[in-house]
C-alpha cells in the first residue's frame, strides 16, 4: 500500500465547486481507499491505495465527477514525493525568511525549462519563487493574495495543471501522511 496526498484545485472557493470534506472522504473511503483523511476545508485528503499514482489520480477524478458532479484538476502525490518536496524549499535556508509567507505550488510535471527561462525573474516585485522538481516554491511577503505569482500565472506560463497550499498546509499533510 501507498500513502498518497491528494490535492484538489478550485473547490470551495466562495459558493463555486463546494465539497464537504466528509462527503469526499466517504466517497473516497466508499471507492476502496484505506485510512482516508482530511485535512482543512481546500480539498487535501491523505489516504492508502494499492493504485500507481496516475491511476489514483484518475480514480479520484472519475469519483468527483461521479458522486459530486464535479470535474475538478486532481493531483496525487506519493508521501515520498511531499516529504522530499518540503525538504527541497530552498527559502527555509534563509533566516529572514517568515514561514507565514512561503507557499508551494505543486506542478503535474516538471516545467519544461524554456518555459520556465521565459518567466520574468521580476514581475513579482518582492516576491520570489524557485523551481525544483515538480514543486515552485514561492515567498510572497505582502501575501499570496497580492502577488503576481499566483496559481493561475504558473499554469499559464507552464501551460500545465498546477494547484498552491501555504506552507503550513504543506507541513501538516507531510505529517499526517507520515503517520499513516
């Protein structure tokens, strides 16, 4: 069995794509998924499954869009894939760095690396981000309410599917995926 992080995008957001996370978690647990938990009300679930990762994201998908009528970006990362990716944030090395302000936009691929030469290093006035893997990590002190460098620029820039947690939403599904 594989301890998998799922992270939904879009739902939630004001009257748009509403999910109960118990309702999805029932369903989840109904389709065969084992020790499934939630995490928060954005659409993170940790669960076990015997499926590889690409087909755990397609189950999910075809879940939602069966039981809630949903046809929502899932993506699916193994407990593996979000320990190293929370060890890889290059800003944690950096004292002045606020945790408040880092957040993580996880990517279905790695960035083809033209795309990512393309993007102005500038265009987000203080705020940061770096690519690694899968992952761009962000520091945004004025908030990620306020930045450029939101979700929707990266999906655009990368022409890919791609979804944002704050770190401290990183830090607890990385815990409980390790309590599994």
């Amino acid at each position: 069995m594989t301890t998998y992080i799922c992270l939904l995008r879009g739902i939630n957001l004001g009257s748009h794509n509403r999910l109960s996370m118990p309702d999805f978690a029932a369903s989840l647990t109904k389709a065969g998924f084992t020790e499934v938990r939630t995490y928060l009300q954005s659409g993170n679930a940790v669960f076990t499954s015997d499926l590889s990762s690409m087909d755990t994201s397609k189950a999910v998908h075809d879940i939602l869009l069966a039981d809630r009528k949903l046809d929502l970006p899932v993506l699916v990362l193994t407990a593996e894939e979000l320990r190293s990716a929370a060890l890889a944030n290059p800003f944690l090395s950096r004292e002045d760095i606020d945790t408040n302000a880092l957040y993580a936009t996880f990517l279905e691929a790695a960035p083809d690396p033209a795309l990512l030469a393309d993007i102005d290093r500038h265009i987000g006035g203080e705020d940061e981000w770096q690519a690694v893997g899968k992952t761009i990590y962000l520091y945004c002190p004025g908030g990620y309410g306020r930045t450029k460098l939101n979700n929707g620029f990266f999906e655009r820039k990368l022409k890919q599917t791609a979804t944002t947690r704050n770190w401290k939403t990183v830090s607890a599904l990385r815990d409980l995926a390790e309590a599994s």
